[in-house]
C-alpha cells in the first residue's frame, strides 16, 4: 500500500503509478525477482497504454 505522499507526485506532472509488485513482499524477494517484476510491470503499462491508442 501507498503512503499518501504518493499524492506529492502528482504536483510534478506525473498522472499514474505502476507499482511493480501486486502485493507486499519482502526486500529479498524484489532484488531476487526484479528482472521480472519490471518486465511485468513494463507490460501493463504497454496494455494500458494501447487501450488509449
């Protein structure tokens, strides 16, 4: 979960977050999986950015 100063964020022109984890995990198993976690997390923002294509 997001802390609200995810909301700071959007100040600086940035409109949507990803987060690359569908849950929470330990730090161990993000470096572990980090390749895939990005490569996932780049295919959803891919999908969502065709739906507006």
């Amino acid at each position: 979960m997001l802390e609200e100063s995810y909301r700071d964020l959007y100040n600086y022109g940035i409109d949507v977050i990803f987060p690359i984890t569908k849950g929470p995990i330990s730090l161990e198993q993000s470096m572990k999986n980090a390749s895939t976690l990005i490569e996932d997390t780049a295919e959803r923002i891919m999908k969502f950015i065709k739906i507006f294509k």
